[in-house]
C-alpha cells in the first residue's frame, strides 16, 4: 500500500477486495457517463466483470480517507504492464487523480521489472489522449474496436524510463 500527501488530501493506493466490488461498478460507471452518452452506450470499462480482475490483484483502489476517488485497472504481462482503467469519481475530478494514478501505473511496472506501460482509449476521448499524451504516453496506432463495431482504439504506450 502506497501513500501519498498533498496540500489538498491525503491518499492511499490498496488492492481491491470482493467486498469493493459494488464501489468500483458504481465508481466506473460515474467516471465514465460523460462518454456513455457521447457514444450512445457504455464504453467496455463500464459494462467489464471486475470479479476476475479483482481475484487476480489487477485493480487499485485510490482512497482519499474512506471515500473512493479513483482507480485502476493494471495487468501485468512479460513486456508491459497494461492499463485497462483509469477512473476518477466525478468528486475528485480536477485534482490531478488521473496522474497521480498514471504515475502509481509507472511504479508497479517499475516494480515489475517491464520496460513499458501501454493502454489504449477510444478515439472519440480526445480530452484523455491529449492528457496521456501530455503525460509521455505516444500513440503507436490506431484499430476497430473487436467489442464495439464502428469504434476505434487509440493504442498508446510509454517506457518506463521515462517515468515522471
């Protein structure tokens, strides 16, 4: 467990239990309703079973005291850590969360001893691009969405070694 402190909170990284199941579902589906309505329906982050996910420690839950602000999803593979989720609840947004989660995603792979983090977004969250891309993450390509016919996908990824 990571913890951190600023002028306006203090937080804490923890792996997320069963029992945070309900939270995170109602945390994702928060986080991401601005797209559920730009793109007529949920992105996959929303409608994924974290059951699994949770079982084999891939989501991080960012608590500020007890209350939920953000989390993340990140799995571990041989040459990369991948970010399949980063969200902030709507409460917490503009307080620069989604770095400080991108930079806890640099340090688990770090950790891990893989040379990059990779994720990718749907083309359509320009805002989240320019913000990875702001952060040193670099598109690497472009490709049909295999869940969501006529969605495209934004591949990014960024090297360790650059880690902010």
């Amino acid at each position: 467990m990571a913890e951190q402190m600023s002028a306006e909170f203090s937080y804490k990284f923890r792996r997320a239990f069963r029992s945070d199941l309900d939270a995170i579902v109602s945390l994702t589906t928060d986080a991401y309703a601005p797209y559920t309505s730009l793109f007529g329906g949920p992105p996959v982050p929303v409608t994924e079973n974290y059951t699994p996910r949770i079982e084999r420690g891939e989501v991080w839950l960012l608590e500020d005291g007890s209350d939920l602000a953000g989390l993340l999803v990140l799995e571990r593979h041989e040459d990369h850590a991948m970010i399949f989720s980063v969200a902030v609840s709507p409460a917490f947004q503009g307080k620069k969360l989604g770095i400080a989660l991108l930079k806890f995603a640099d340090g688990q792979a770090r950790s891990w001893g893989v040379p990059e983090v990779r994720l990718y977004t749907n083309s359509r969250m320009e805002r989240n691009i320019a913000l990875y891309a702001a952060y040193g993450y670099r598109e690497t390509g472009r490709r049909a969405n295999p869940y969501r016919p006529g969605w495209t996908l934004v591949d990014m990824a960024k090297p360790v070694d650059k880690a902010a």
